[in-house]
C-alpha cells in the first residue's frame, strides 16, 4: 500500500512541478523579462551559433519592416 502512495505522490509532485514551470514561462514571456530572454539568448547564439543570430537579426529586421522587400526575380 505504501508504494502505491509513494507512486501517486511522485506523479502528483511532477505533474505541480511542471504546471509550476508553466506558469514562470508564461510569466516571463508575457512581463517585461520577456524581451531581456531574448536578448540573453541572442547574445548566446551570437557566441555559439553564429548562423542562428544571423538569422535572430534577419527575423528582427524583417518584423521592423513596413514594406517587404520584393525577392530577386520578382515583378
């Protein structure tokens, strides 16, 4: 019996820890951490994966935009 408690307990305790950890994101994707992530992890592939800022930096770049620029090609 108390195995099945123990079970129960360690679902219920991993179940709240990921709802916990669901909420933070939220949290800071929607505060005003949200943007300071994104910075940190910009700077992070800047250092790491200089491909993937290049193209974090193409993407900003992009959305700040009003008219998009027409492909090569285009008419």
């Amino acid at each position: 019996m108390t195995e099945l408690w123990f079970g129960v307990f360690l679902v219920v305790g991993v179940a709240g820890v990921m709802v916990a950890l669901g909420l933070l994101a939220h949290r800071l994707r929607r505060g005003s951490a949200g943007p300071a992530i994104g910075a940190a992890m910009a700077a992070y592939d800047q250092g790491m994966h200089v491909t993937a800022y290049d193209t974090f930096v193409e993407t900003q770049e992009q959305s700040r935009r009003k008219v998009s620029i027409p492909a090569p090609g285009d008419r």
